[in-house]
C-alpha cells in the first residue's frame, strides 16, 4: 500500500544533543512537509518541500532544518533540542495535481521527548 | 485570533446521540475545507471534504456557509468508536497551499 512512513516513532533525547526525525513516501507526492503538534494543540506547520525548493514558515526557529535528498525521503534536524522542542513531529504528502482540493496524508508521527 | 477557531469541547454523548461541531475561519480567501480526525497520540486522518452545497457520508454530514466563514459537522448515532479529537481544516493559497488546523473537538462516546 501508498504510504507515509516515519521512523523512529518514539525518540528520546537529552537537552542540546542534535536528533534527526525521517519520513519516506512511497505517493510519489512532489510535496512533503512537517509539522509539530504540542498536547492539546493544532498540527503547526515547520517547513515544507515542492521537490526540491524548501520554504520556510517564518515562526519556525533556526534550531529546525530540514533536508530533502530524494522524492522519496524528508528528514528534519533539530540541531539543539530544548524542553519545549518535546512534541509529536508529523510528516505529511501532497500532489499539487489535486489542487485546490490539496489533501494531505500524514504518516503515524515521531513523539520526541526531551531530557 | 486563530484563524481557524472550534470549541474545544470535550463533548460528551451517549451512544446513538447527535452532536454537532462547528468552526469559523477569518479568512475569506481560503478555498477548501476538511474535516481531520484525530485519535489520541495518532496522526490526523482525512474524516471528509466540505462542499459549498454541503456533504453526506453515511453518519457524517458537513456543512459550509462561506458568508459566515463557518464550517459544520453533525454526527448522527454516535458510536463509540467515533471518540477522537475532530480538527476543523482549511486550505488558504498564500503562494502555495497552506492547511490552518485548528485546535480540535474533543468528542467521548459513552455507552
């Protein structure tokens, strides 16, 4: 089956030590993007890729980078994970084919804890 | 203000009740609208599109008033399975497409 795919699903990191999230598709979908949602909150969008053309939100802090090597595959740095960087990290796809409509289909996530 | 604004309920029901979910959005020019569900510690799921003319699917029914920026959802028989969080969604072009999430519906199905 087409799919969103993340890996690892849970993370645990320590304060300041550089931790990278993956996300592979397998849509074939020219845009990826990734979003953080604290407890209790909105999905906030990070960033996003239309192939290989990145673009920043401008509220996402510098501490978050991403890279896009391949179609397929989407990573997202977080250089110097402070406690308030402890969040689900969702991967999300979409084609711009089926513009206006834009559906996005998500992978299952990455919780990422801070210690 | 959020741009896109939901009651953050929780919403409690018995089985075989109706419940509704409303939304509103501040901006006028966005074009799409979705309904996203959303069970606890999982990733968000595509619940249902909003039409202009309105939408049915099965239990499901969603409405959308562009006049008003005003998005609904009602639930018709409630089952349990359909406890989870529902985010109201929007899609505004700002140079590419955009979705808004709110903050989600927090709806419990008890028996």
């Amino acid at each position: 089956d087409a799919m969103v795919i993340q890996n690892p699903r849970y993370q645990v990191t320590q304060f300041g030590k550089p931790v990278t999230l993956s996300c592979s598709q397998t849509l074939n979908h020219n845009v990826m993007y990734w979003y953080q949602q604290k407890s209790s909150q909105a999905p906030k969008l990070l960033f996003h890729y239309y192939d290989k053309d990145f673009n920043n939100e401008a509220d996402t802090p510098d501490n978050f980078q991403s890279r896009r090597p391949n179609t397929s595959f989407c990573f997202l740095d977080i250089r110097s994970p402070g406690l308030g960087d402890a969040a689900m990290y969702l991967c999300a796809t979409s084609s711009p084919r089926e513009y206006p409509r834009n559906e996005q289909f998500f992978g299952p996530g990455t919780r990422l804890t801070v210690l | 203000r959020k741009e896109v604004e939901q009651d953050p309920g929780p919403f409690n029901v018995p089985e075989g009740a109706t419940v509704a979910f409303n939304c509103t959005y501040s901006n006028s020019a966005s074009q799409s609208f979705f309904w996203y569900r959303q069970d606890c510690r999982k990733e968000p799921k595509l619940l249902m599109s909003v039409y202009s003319s309105g939408n049915e699917d099965g239990r499901f029914t969603a409405q959308l008033n562009r006049a008003s920026q005003y998005i609904s959802l009602l639930i018709r028989d409630s089952k349990l399975s359909d406890s989870a969080t529902y985010l109201c969604v929007v899609n505004t072009r700002r140079g590419y497409n955009k979705l808004i999430f709110g903050a989600g519906t927090r709806l419990a199905v008890h028996p």
